[in-house]
C-alpha cells in the first residue's frame, strides 16, 4: 500500500493499535460530574465551582475524591464520599453523552479492523455500564481495561503497557488517545505515540509532552500516523449531527461586520451552556432564520472571544446575505449542519479576514448540495418562536 501524505503534514509515526481513555475523550463525563457534585454539595451548604474540575480531571476515582473532600473541608473521609457519590453517578451513567467525532472514530477503527483498547482510571464496572448505552461501543474494543485492574492508575504508565500486552503489540506501535495530563504523562511513559484533546479550555499549553494537541476528535487524521483516513469529508466540510440554537440578538451588524462586509450577530449563551460544553470550539455552518427576513446561508464561529477572559464559549453567527443595516433585537434561530475547522488564533487582522473570508466561500457552496440544502426548509427557521 503506498501511504499519500502532504508535505505539511509529514508522518508522524507509523503505528498498528489506537488504545482510547473514555471519560473526556470519547464521553462528556464533565457535565455529569458537574451535576451530581452541585447537587451533593449543595445538601451541605456548599457550592461547587466548576473550575474545580481542573483538579481532578484524569484523576482515580480515589484521588478525585480526595481532592474533593480536602478543597471543600468535607467531615466525612474520601471513602465515605465515594460511598455517597456512587449510587448518584450510577443513575446518571445512561445519560451521558458521546463526545463529537466519538462515535465516528470507534465506527471508522473497527470497520479497517485496526485493533483499538479501552484503558480508563474508573473501576472496570463502571466502564462497562457506561458504555453499555452507546451502540457497538463494547464490541469494537478488544481489549477494556478499568483502573482497578492495575496497581498504578495514570500517570504511570501501567495500564496503557497491559494494553498494549493483551492487544499484544509492542508499545512502541500504539497510539495513546486521552484528554488530560495524567493521560498524556502516563502514555509517554509507555513509549507510546499520544494525541491529547484537551478537556480543559484554553490550557492546551499545558500538554507540550503529547506529540500531537487537537481541538476535538473532529480534528483527527489518523493518516498522520499511518493509520486509514476518514473518506467523509466533502468540499472541505464534515456532515455532522444537525443541532438546534436560537434567541434574540443580543447585537447585530456591529464594527467588525462592517470591517467584513459580512452581518454578524451575537446570541446570549446564558440558555445553551450545557450544549456549548458538549461541542468544541471552531467553525461551523448552517442555516439561519429570521422572523422578519427569511432564510439565509450562515458561518458561525463557537470559541473563547482572544479579547476578553470568556469563562464561557460565546456564539458568533455571520449571515450570508448583504442586510445593510442593524437586526438589533430580533429572533435568530440557527440549525447547524456541518463543521469546517478547529478554532485558530490569526497573527493579524488581515489573516484573519482572509480566513473569514475563505470560511465564507466553502459554507456558501456546500450549502448548495441536497445534503446540506434540504434543512433550509425546516420549520423552525421559518417560524421562531
């Protein structure tokens, strides 16, 4: 087989095996955890933070707990929270979400029969409950390994080396995908090749030891190292799950639309933060409808504004269509069909314009083909409420 890549993206390393972490990586385990931990906190008159997460992401449950109990001055042992917080978790595990591009990479791995494993710090139960509610997840691994069958959860090395030993394939042929830094330290350790999806905003900075940083799973390209490439790009745009948002504009046609020439509009986050959480930052596209004017093509960008500190993502539609003037005030909704790329940080204003402006171009043409086309027809573009 003759292996095609670009010159911009030499390979990085050949490998034969994919071993993924589950909560943070395939799953959004942080808005569970989250939940449950508010309510239980609460009880006791205390209110979680949820930057807290910072501390205990990639943790054993052990360790999570611990930090738990010690940043809040809990009077009951970490044991005895574990105790309380189990049953909780468990009847939430059947709601947790599949990350974007989760299901696409399991689904993609096993259907070129590369063989991938599950290595994850919670307790081998756990893991198998959790994924019991995703379809052909349990099937595709060969190998599911939980924390508590190893002596050393992350970030040692431990649980990636079994892996790699039941899959029986040398360590130095696997590819380590995980979300935190006890992930990535602990596949490094292994002699592994890691690509790290970082889970915590704006700290990818953080993960200089993993060989490759991506935004999201979206942004994977496993020809980089060796592996078969995903065939379902189409015009430089990735058909997604449509998804719904919508509200008034907040500000509409403001200076930089003007700089543009392109209407953009800005949408209160305030009703669709759990939803913003599950999809990463980036450009998309779609339609969008307003109540007074119709139906037009539209580029939106989700991310972290570069000039304020955003503890939240903010939305950032662009309508493709010429208003010339302000839309201050009215009902947008938007049905987002399709991603274009990971959200990028541009050395000048001209770059970024060029960028918008290419962004532009690949939305308004893709929006033309039957696939993409057909939701402009959708009641709730045409009818906001």
């Amino acid at each position: 087989m003759v292996l095609k890549m670009s010159i911009a993206e030499p390979l990085k390393k050949l490998v034969s095996c994919v071993i993924l972490d589950l909560d943070g990586t395939l799953l959004h385990t942080d808005g569970i955890i989250s939940d449950v931990l508010r309510v239980y906190l609460g009880k006791y008159g205390k209110k979680w933070d949820g930057r807290e997460v910072q501390k205990i992401v990639g943790k054993t449950p052990f360790e999570a707990a611990s930090a738990i109990v010690e940043d809040y001055g809990l009077s009951c042992t970490t044991s005895e929270l574990i105790s309380e917080l189990n049953p909780m978790f468990s009847n939430q595990w059947c709601n947790i979400k599949a990350l974007p591009g989760a299901n696409r990479l399991i689904k993609h791995l096993s259907g070129h029969r590369v063989p991938i494993a599950l290595a994850s710090n919670s307790p081998r139960e756990n893991i198998e409950t959790k994924i019991s509610f995703h379809q052909g997840w349990k099937e595709s691994f060969l190998v599911i390994i939980g924390g508590d069958e190893v002596r050393s959860g992350k970030p040692s090395p431990e649980i990636f080396l079994e892996a790699a030993k039941r899959l029986n394939i040398e360590p130095s042929s696997c590819l380590v995908i995980e979300d935190s830094l006890p992930g990535v330290t602990a596949g490094k350790a292994a002699g592994m090749g890691v690509v790290v999806v970082p889970s915590l905003p704006k700290q990818s900075h953080l993960y200089t030891s993993a060989d490759e940083v991506i935004n999201s799973l979206l942004d994977l390209h496993p020809e980089k190292w060796g592996l078969p490439p995903f065939k379902d790009w189409i015009k430089d745009t990735l058909p997604i799950e449509p998804w719904q948002i919508g509200g008034p504009v907040i500000k509409g046609f403001g200076r930089g639309s003007k700089v543009l020439g392109i209407p953009t509009a800005n949408l209160s986050t305030e009703r669709y933060s759990t939803l913003l959480s599950e999809h990463p930052s980036g450009v998309y596209f779609g339609w969008a409808g307003l109540r007074t004017r119709g139906v037009f093509k539209m580029v939106m960008s989700i991310g972290w504004n570069p000039y304020f500190n955003n503890t939240e993502k903010t939305i950032e539609p662009w309508l493709l269509h010429d208003f010339g003037e302000d839309f201050y005030g009215e009902e947008l909704h938007l049905i987002i069909v399709g991603y274009i790329r990971p959200e990028a940080n541009f050395p000048s204003l001209e770059s970024l314009i060029e960028k918008i402006h290419e962004d532009r171009k690949i939305a308004e043409e893709a929006l033309d083909l039957p696939m993409y086309s057909k939701f402009k027809d959708d009641p709730y573009l045409k009818s906001p409420t």
